[in-house]
C-alpha cells in the first residue's frame, strides 16, 4: 500500500479546514474582529525576573517570531512570591486576572514559592505537594468551567534544593502529565538533573539569566495555542497494540519526516520496535549533520554506546533519546535503562523515524521540546503517558489516510510519507 497519492489536494485541504476551525473558534468566542488574550498568570520566574528588561520566558516566546501575533495578544500579570494560596488572599482574579478578559491563562507557580524548600521531613513536604496539586488543578478546573482554557507550566529547578526536594519537583511533574490540561516541560530545559540551574543558565538561586528564560520558551510547543482552537485535546496513551509495517526496498534515509520550523535545543524522540533488519532506524538532523541510531546483526547503537538486543525480536524494544542543550548532553536510553551519555550540542532542523533498514515494525512514536530525564524515560517505557511539551505523538494502531501520519498531540506539526516507503497496517484485536 502506498500512502503517497493527492499530497497537494491534502495538504490544500486540511489547511482550508485549519482556517476555517480557527475562524469558527474566534467567531464562538466573539472575537471574530479582534485578538485572542493569552495571559501569562504565575510569579516571578512567569514574570521575567532576573531576565534583561524582564523579558523572560513567556515574552520571548511571543516575541519570537514563533506565534502569530496577529492573532494574539500578549498579557502578564505575574506577582513575584505568588503561590497557591497568595493568589487567593490577595484577589489576583479578581484583580489581575480576570480584568485581562483572557481566552487562555498559562499558569506559572512553583514549589518553591509554595514552601517545599526546608520544610522538615518528607511528610512536611509531601503536605505541600497536596497543597500545591490540590489548589493549581482546582484553579484550572475553575477556569476551564468558565471558558478559559488552562495550561500549566511544570515546576522548575532552584539551586538550593535538596536531593528530596528535587524529587518532590518531578513527582509534581509526573502528576501534572496525568490531567487534561496542555503542560509545558520547563524542568527539562534548564535542570542539571539535580535539580539546580544548569550553569551559565543561572541569575540567583531562585531565578534563571536571561539564557535561562530563553531556554525554557522553547520548551512552549508553537503551535500549542492554535491546537488549542482548532478543538485537539491532551492525548492519552493507546493501549491498542495494532502497529505498522515500513518496507523500504529503496532504503529512503528519512521515511517518517518532520520539520522544525522554529528553534529546538532541548528535545526528546522515543518509539518502540521489532523485527529490524540492519540499518538506520530513527534519527535527526543538527547543523546540516545526521545523526541515527543504527541496528548492526544484534547490536542496537548511538553514537559509541550499543546495547545487544535478543536473539529473536518478537517483543517490543522501547528507544529514548533525550538531549539536554544546557548539560551539553544526550541521553540514550533502552527499556527504561540508561546506557550511556553523549557530551554533545544539538540544535536539529529535522527528525525523522524509519531509516535505511529494508525492514522495521514500529509503533508509540513521540517527539518532545524538552529533555526528558531518566525517571520520565522509565513512565514512557511503563506506558505512562507523558504529555508535557509534546510535539508529535502517534500510537499507530489506526489505518493511514493520505500521505501524512497522524498528530495527535496538541500540535500542528506534521509527520510526512517520504516517496518510495510501503507502509503497512497490522492490527491486533483485543
């Protein structure tokens, strides 16, 4: 089966219907003549501090180049040391947030602000921990009742936090994946993996430089907010454990392709696999050089670290690939262990899964903005859906229509059929 026939009708038409949804969506909003508001609601990180003239993460995603300011209107009415309970005591709805009229509120607090740091023992902070949940999911839902739709900016780094504390930090992060809310990796961008500031990154122990606040806009999916309009919704895992085929008799380098439009440091590709022959399978582009990870008889590869694969590749064999641009260094992770680190820096224009293997079955393709670390690395292989800064997520456990692989993350970027792959649908009933 070939699944690259009326690519220009398809493409034509799936972008009319882009703009039509987005059309019909301000006209339900009443704004058919006027910008969305999208209002940045937190604390002191939110609000830029530290940045040079306060433009930290949410100005520079806006002014970036990265989303269409025509159909946005920028907003930030952070408070510096608001937490979950501040924006309660001292009206910040009603007196900051509301009167912006937003259509959509990213929420940026942190567990800092809210007290994890030197609060005793881990009961102490675990209390915090249900403070912080309980409250941030409360006020999204508040605002996702009232039409305002939510999305949440996961906690982040301080460099005085404790091995304990820093484990609070991804275990919030873990939670925040299991809503229905979009959600951004921010931790992933900037942690030294301890849970401090990568260095150079760093203003003060609270709050990043402007390198940092760079660092982590990129981790702000850019078409999030227009995925938001269009009507997609946070995706869950598939459990479906149909999957597909890749015949590539003409070994195409780059089967599955998808282009980055704007800026990636920090990133994170994952899928599973079986029954490969030799060859490429997956990889990327980064300064006009591929890089792949490579199948050779029994050896699994990336870069100088291999892992041997079983002898007969009838069960699925989970890759991560985790790439941190602030520690210098990629991760290469199989079935939720680690096996090695790669000192390098990364800056790719294009992914791609599939590669010069004349045969591969793949299935629970993801591409994220940010560098997952390894206890997320072990949720993906768990089937734990992660749903932070994704860019692309598809299970494949449905047929394909036309020359595209379905996005269902909150994204509008797309996965392309590169000509001369046969691609084949196995299902698997239940």
């Amino acid at each position: 089966m070939k699944n690259y026939t009326n690519k220009t009708y398809n493409m034509k038409f799936k972008n009319i219907c882009i703009l039509l949804l987005l059309a019909f969506n301000c006209s339900a909003f009443g704004q058919t003549n006027q910008k969305l508001n999208l209002t940045f609601f937190g604390s002191s990180v939110c609000n830029g501090s530290n940045a040079e003239s306060k433009h930290g993460y949410a100005w520079q995603f806006y002014y970036s180049n990265t989303i269409d300011t025509t159909t946005y209107h920028y907003i930030n009415v952070s408070t510096g040391g608001d937490n979950t309970i501040k924006i309660e005591k001292f009206d910040r709805l009603t007196n900051k947030l509301y009167p912006t009229n937003p259509d959509i509120v990213v929420i940026g607090l942190s567990l800092s602000n809210e007290g994890i740091r030197g609060n005793g023992d881990n009961n102490g902070r675990e209390q915090i921990l249900e403070q912080f949940r309980s409250r941030l999911l409360a006020l999204a839902d508040s605002l996702n009742q009232q039409g305002i739709k939510p999305v949440i900016v996961n906690c982040y780094p301080h460099s005085d936090f404790t091995p304990d504390e820093y484990m609070f930090t991804k275990k919030m992060n873990r939670i925040i994946n299991t809503w229905k809310y979009p959600s951004i990796n921010v931790l992933g961008t900037i942690d030294d993996w301890q849970g401090r500031w990568a260095e150079g990154y760093v203003a003060n122990a609270g709050h990043p430089n402007t390198l940092g606040h760079q660092e982590m806009s990129y981790a702000i999916v850019p078409s999030l907010f227009d995925a938001i309009q269009v009507g997609k919704k946070t995706p869950s895992y598939d459990w479906n454990q149909s999957y597909y085929t890749f015949r590539n008799d003409e070994h195409v380098e780059n089967p599955l392709s998808l282009e980055l439009k704007n800026t990636v440091h920090s990133f994170t590709l994952s899928f599973r696999f079986k029954k490969t022959d030799n060859g490429s399978i997956a990889g990327f582009t980064s300064n006009d050089l591929k890089h792949e990870i490579t199948v050779n008889t029994n050896k699994l590869y990336y870069k100088n670290h291999s892992v041997t694969l079983p002898d007969s590749l009838n069960n699925w064999t989970h890759v991560v690939l985790s790439h941190s641009y602030a520690n210098q260094q990629t991760m290469f992770i199989v079935d939720g262990k680690l096996i090695g680190n790669i000192n390098e820096r990364l800056v790719p224009a294009q992914i791609h899964f599939g590669g010069t293997a004349s045969f591969i079955e793949l299935k629970d393709l993801y591409l994220y903005r940010s560098s997952l670390n390894i206890d997320e690395a072990l949720d993906l292989f768990n089937k734990k859906f992660i749903q932070s800064s994704l860019e692309f997520y598809n299970p494949m456990t449905k047929p394909i229509e036309g020359d595209r692989i379905t996005n269902y993350a909150q994204s509008l970027s797309e996965l392309i059929i590169n000509n001369g792959v046969d691609i084949r649908y196995n299902p698997v009933p239940f």
